[in-house]
C-alpha cells in the first residue's frame, strides 16, 4: 500500500530534527511498517540524502511494498537487513556489499520481480523465508562463508539455481524439510 507522496513530505517534515540529527533509524521506527516502503522511496528517489551514510542498519519493514526502487547496492556499513525489510517490493537487482552481516528473516520475501541477488561474502546464514515467494529469482551464488540455510528459505523459487563453491558442501546445514528442494537446485562448482 502506497500513501501519497504529500504524507510523506508532510511526516518528514514534522519530524525533521530526527533527520538533522541523522538519526534515520529511528525516523523509520516512528513511521508505521505498512507505509515504510513509501517512505524509503521517497528518501531515495527525491532526495539527495546519502542515506545509508546514516545508517548501521535497514529497519524491519524497510521497503516494504516500495514501488519506486528497482535496482539498490547496500554498502558495507549496513551490517544488519531487518526482518522482511525488501518484502513484495518491487526490487529487481540487489547487491550486498562485504560488510553487511545479517538478514532477516524473510527479508526478500515476496519480491516476484527479484531476479538477480550478490550477496556480500561477510554473510554466514541464510534466513527462514529469505526469498520465498521469490518466483522469478533465477541466481543466487552463496558465498563461502555460509553455514546454514533456513527453512523455506528459497520457497516457491522453482527456476533458481544456487551455486555455492564445492568445498563449502559439507559445511552448509538446512532443514530436513528443504532438502529435496536443495538437493535439485544446489549446484557446487570448483572456483580456485
């Protein structure tokens, strides 16, 4: 659900001295969870605020239902992804930059557009529900430093490939319930 961009301008402005203060986490965390994507759009398309400058982490919620943002780069001093932060947004391409740490749960979850995803190589877990719903997701490469894969991690991604390099095989733990799905989609390649 999208407000329209006046709500915006007119919720940015009545709590402006959140922004002059850079103090962006918690701007986001007054703002209710449905209209966030509303909001980062708004930040991001309109405004020439370097925004993740200010911030150490993308709040829960973050771009949720964004409409705007296709295409993103999150830098490395993002070091957390809130729960459903990208949720059924309209994101095409994501790239994660070394530094950033930890998803949250269903982070990615309903993004149908999602095609492409370079997760950063600082990554350790792949959430529950990371890219369910993800349908026309068709790449992941898991970096080497992935130890577990959450349930449903990848559901309803039935076009996806996971390349994970071969030496990480026996290091990656997934539930029981994925596993056929995992073993049809993972594919370990040798990159020296």
């Amino acid at each position: 659900m999208k407000i329209s961009e006046e709500k915006v301008i007119e919720y940015v402005v009545g709590h402006k001295s959140l922004l002059q203060r850079n103090r962006l986490e918690e701007l986001f965390d007054t703002f209710s969870k449905v209209y966030r994507g509303s909001l980062a759009d708004y930040l991001l398309t309109r405004t020439a605020m370097p925004l993740f400058s200010f911030m150490g982490k993308l709040p829960d919620y973050f771009m949720f239902n964004s409409e705007d943002i296709t295409s993103l780069v999150i830098p490395g001093n993002i070091k957390q992804i809130g729960r459903n932060a990208f949720k059924d947004s309209a994101i095409e391409t994501l790239k994660l930059e070394d530094g950033v740490e930890i998803l949250g749960v269903g982070c990615f979850e309903g993004c149908k557009n999602l095609k492409a995803v370079d997760l950063a190589d600082t990554i350790t877990a792949i959430p529950n529900d990371c890219f369910r719903g993800c349908v026309n997701l068709t790449k992941v490469f898991l970096p080497d430093n992935i130890r577990t894969i959450g349930a449903d991690a990848f559901f309803g991604c039935d076009n996806v490939e996971i390349v994970a390099n071969y030496r990480a095989k026996d290091k990656i733990r997934a539930k029981k319930s994925d596993y056929e799905f995992l073993k049809q989609h993972l594919k370990f390649t040798h990159n020296d």
